[in-house]
C-alpha cells in the first residue's frame, strides 16, 4: 500500500476544514506535538524536528486559512444587509478604434 505525501495533505486539510472532525485533528494534532513517540523521534537533532515542523506549519496554515475565509464570509453577509448596497451587472462590450 503506497500512500503519497500528497494524499496525507488532502487528507488533512480535508478532515480540518470539516466542522465536525476539526476539533478532533487540532486535538490529535497537539497530542502528536507532544507526544513522545513520532514518526522520527524529536532526540535525533534534526530529523526529530521535521516532521513537528511540518505538521505545525500545515496547521498553523489551515487554521489561518479557515479564520480568512470565515472573515471574508461574514463580511460578505454584513455587506449584504446594509440597506443602500446594490450590485449592478453590467454587460460590456469592446469597441474598436479602428476606422473603417
């Protein structure tokens, strides 16, 4: 069985972005941090640290990712209620300066 690193990645952005198992990834996630027992164990100099690095920055930046996103939805609804706001849709078209 061949598991690629870009599997496990999908895997965890994925399951962290789902609402009901993201509490349960942080959790995990923090346990493995602190966790004596790694993939490569944090006594060796720096291959221990890789893979808590790694797995530090994937979720420092999912979780960074999903508090944009939330940003962005609720300021997208606040502009939406705000009485005044009307989005116009306007079809264009080129006109050329050619003579002719």
């Amino acid at each position: 069985m061949k598991i690629s690193l870009a599997s496990l990645y999908n895997w965890y952005r994925k399951a962290i972005r789902h609402p009901r198992y993201r509490w349960w990834i942080i959790i995990g996630t923090l346990v493995y941090l602190i966790s004596p027992f790694d993939i490569s164990p944090d006594i060796l100099p720096i291959a221990g640290q890789i893979d808590d690095f790694m797995l530090v920055t994937l979720l420092v930046t999912e979780m960074s990712q999903i508090a944009i996103d939330n940003y962005k939805t609720r300021k997208q609804e606040e502009d939406a209620t705000q009485p005044g706001n009307v989005t116009v849709e306007v079809e264009a078209e080129t006109v050329s300066t050619e003579k002719m």
